[in-house]
C-alpha cells in the first residue's frame, strides 16, 4: 500500500487552524499561574525516584506523559507506571482549569502543536523528562503469569525518569530497561484478543516536515513496540474503569459492542477479499491475524471500522452505565494516561487518586464530571477536522498540476454512485466517482484537485478491472 509524497510549496496550516477555532496563545492569567506553580512544584511525601522508569515516546516529544517499569516477580510480572501529575498544577477553578476546559485536547500539526497546558508545564515542569525529580500518580500493577490483574496500587509520589528513549530506537533494539516489554506486551494482546477487543491497526495519513523544508505525506501503520506499548496503557485504563465501577463514580471511554449486522456483513465480505474467517471466531481474533500492507487486507480493515461506531465519554455515579465497556478493548475502560495532552484524563486521575485511598472524591470535581463528555466531544470534532483539512490540502497541492491523469488504486468502500479509493503508489485516499465493487484494484482519473478548496477528486476509468494481489 502506499508510500511517501514530497510538497514542497509552502502551506498555511495556521489557517486551517484558525478555521477550526482551535486557541492559539494562553489568556495571560493562565500563563502567569503556570510561571508560579512551574517554578515551585508541588512534591508528594511518597519517594519512588529508586523506579528505574523510562519514557517511551516519537522522538523529540517534550509533553511526556508516562514513564514505565516492568520487572519479573515470582508469580508474575509488576507493572509500575508513572502518569505525570497534572492535577497537582493544575487545581480546579484556576486560570489554567478553565483554559484547558476550553481547548480540550492538544492539537498536533506538521508545524507544530497547540498545547492544551501553557508549555512551561506540559513540556517543562509536570512532564517526565529525564533525570528531573517529578510529582507523578504511580499505578503499580500486578498480573499473573497469565497476563491478568492480581493487584492494583495507585498514589502520588515523586519520581524521577531514567531515560528518554523513542520507538525507532527501541525498534531498532530493546534496550535493558524495556527488555520485558515484548513478552508483556504480547501477552496483553493474547488476553486482549480472548476479551474480544478489536485492534484494526489500519495505517493512517500522516503529514511530516520534509527534509527540504517542504512536507511529505505518507501512510503510517502501528510498529510493534507502540502496540506493546500501548498495552501497558490500556491495561492502566482498564485498571482505573474497575476502580470507578467499583467506587461508584466516574467517566469512562465507551464503546458499544459491534453491530451483530455489521459482523454479519464483514463476515460475508471476507471471502471476497480472500480474508480466512474460522468458524467460531470473533471478528478481533480475525482482524488480529491480518496484514495491513496488503491492500486486500487493508480494505478488509477499513470496513471493519464499522464495528466501531458510537465511542463516548460516560460520565456517571451511582449506578454504573447501563453500557460501561469499551468494544476496541473488550471490556470497561477509562482515560487517565495523558493528562498533559487530553483533558479528561486529569479528573479520571483525581477520581481514581480519592478512590485507591478509601476516599470520595470531592463534591466539585464529582460536579465536573458530567461537563467533561461535551467538551471532549466538541474538542475531538475540531481536532478531527484539522487533521482531515491537513492531509485534503496536502494531497491536493500534490496533485495540482496532475489533473487528468491516470492512477492505480484500490476501492475501500463503494455505492452505486461514488466510491473511495487509495492510490497504490501514492498516499492518497479521496472520492471516486462511478460504480466500483470494495476490494477490486482499478484505474482512476484524477478530476480535481483544487488546494483551495483542499478538494481531490477521482472518476473510475473505463479500463477492466484487475485481480488484487
């Protein structure tokens, strides 16, 4: 499947931005918090700086929200994980509490990020950068030889990260500090897979700065160490959804279970696409089984997204939902592992946090519970149509002076009218007008492509089909 484009116009992403509505400075009050609360942090009495933790994160990330520890026990494996301490800066009611309300979510753009924290925190003084002494919220997790939860510990403590290591270099070789992150990881996604979770692991479009000062767009798919990787946070979410079910108050990541139609018609397009269903298995031990740089087993993948549709956040207390599990994970699930970059995950930390020690949480951060699910949604919708407005105004500059010609690609989903199809030697996924059947390779005409209106356009050729390999 696809492969890398170069642009080398210059491109105004801060107008997509803009266009969006997403916030671009800090309110000054904000920022004058953040300079007193950065320049005295606040430290717990609990001292586990003697955790060999290290970051795994892209290379040159600052916001760094986690750090690990994974050690061998007689019965098992301990999973000790670091989440950084964002609700130690960040009180409720405070400048930067309302500043982080409004934006919701850091915004990521090729040229940059817009941080939902002023920077002197989420790069500076509550992210787990290296050999800097650090409040964090310590889960320490222990699992069987199984891969399932024996014990959960959670508290403050102030730790202080060994390494900043990347997943290119820890690809390339598991350095000794991660060296059980295979075998964990693994065996998570074996006990995820008897949950029923599904993992599409579909490459997605990604646009980077180029070598030359231009951009490149290409697909990227999920390396094997960030799937082990986020194991371990998924295990810590799943650990906090228990904590909140049982505690009787929360907010949770839910999913509905999949369609038994959808399944149903995933399952009578798998032959077609030459995608092996056994009787008896789920649709997540299929998926697991695929490759994703196959383009059969690609369009396979992007229809199976249908299976999850309906994601939200749930707040609740009292009575647990009346639907409390996610479907990707195969069970309940809840946000807390990135609260630098995602504003829910703080106030699941703080609920979690009151929670471990016997306690309830307070009557004002239970009051912003139910507020959290409608500025998640309205933040991930306009970070959503940045990321979409990123890629339509990249592939179209691409393809500009390409109007009229002829392209290989494969049809991932179709109707009667228009279809959608990824070029084969490009990292183009766009509309295709003309009848065209899912899964077959074809040729298309490019009829637009407009960066103006950041619109690429395709119309099915009258060439046959061919077989797709």
């Amino acid at each position: 499947m696809a492969r890398v484009l170069k642009v080398s116009a210059p491109l105004d992403f801060a107008a997509i931005r803009a266009e969006a509505g997403v916030p671009e400075g800090f309110p000054a009050d904000a920022l004058a918090e953040a300079d007193r609360v950065a320049a005295d942090p606040p430290l717990p009495e609990h001292d586990a700086t003697d955790l060999p933790l290290v970051t795994i994160d892209p290379a040159g990330a600052r916001d760094l929200d986690q750090a690990v520890h994974l050690a061998r026990t007689a019965g098992g494996y301990r999973v000790s994980y670091a989440i950084a301490d964002v609700g130690a800066f960040v009180p409720l009611g405070s400048a930067i509490d309302a500043e982080a309300r409004r934006r919701g979510q850091t915004v990521y753009s090729p040229d940059g990020r817009t941080p939902l924290h002023p920077p002197q925190l989420s790069e500076g003084a509550a992210s787990l950068l290296p050999g800097q002494l650090r409040p964090a919220a310590l889960w320490t997790i222990d699992l069987d030889a199984d891969g399932e939860v024996t014990t959960v510990d959670l508290r403050r403590a102030r730790v202080r990260s060994r390494a900043q290591l990347d997943y290119e270099s820890v690809g390339a070789q598991v350095p000794a500090e991660l060296e059980l992150l295979p075998e964990i990881g693994r065996l998570l996604q074996s006990r995820a897979r008897d949950r029923g979770a599904i993992e599409l692991g579909t490459p997605s479009q990604e646009v980077e700065p180029g070598p030359d000062g231009g951009w490149t767009i290409a697909f990227r798919g999920q390396s094997d160490v960030e799937g082990w990787n986020a194991q371990i946070s998924l295990l810590t979410g799943r650990c906090a959804a228990r904590l909140m079910l049982d505690g009787g108050v929360g907010v949770l990541r839910t999913l509905p279970p999949a369609d038994p139609r959808a399944v149903d018609a995933l399952r009578r397009l798998a032959p077609e696409l030459g995608v092996d269903w056994p009787d008896g298995a789920g649709p997540g031990e299929v998926i697991a089984g695929l490759d994703p740089a196959l383009p059969r087993h690609a369009t396979f993948l992007d229809a199976a997204a249908s299976l999850l549709r309906g994601a939200a956040y749930t707040a609740f207390e009292g009575a647990p939902p009346a639907e409390p599990g996610h479907g990707g994970v195969g069970g309940p699930y809840a946000h807390v592992t990135a609260p630098l970059r995602r504003l829910v995950d703080r106030f699941g930390t703080e609920v979690c946090l009151a929670l471990a020690a016997g306690e309830q949480p307070s009557a004002r951060l239970r009051a912003a519970l139910p507020e959290l699910p409608g500025l998640m949604a309205a933040s991930d919708r306009r970070t959503h149509e940045v990321e979409r407005a990123v890629v339509d105004l990249v592939e179209a500059t691409l393809l500009a002076d390409r109007v009229g010609e002829v392209f290989d690609a494969v049809v991932l989903d179709a109707d009667e009218k228009r279809s959608t199809v990824v070029l084969t030697e490009l990292a183009v996924q766009a509309r295709c007008d003309g009848r065209l059947t899912a899964g077959d390779r074809v040729r298309v005409r490019l009829t637009t492509a407009d960066p103006a209106t950041r619109t690429v356009r395709f119309a099915a050729t009258d060439d046959a089909d061919r077989p797709l390999t």
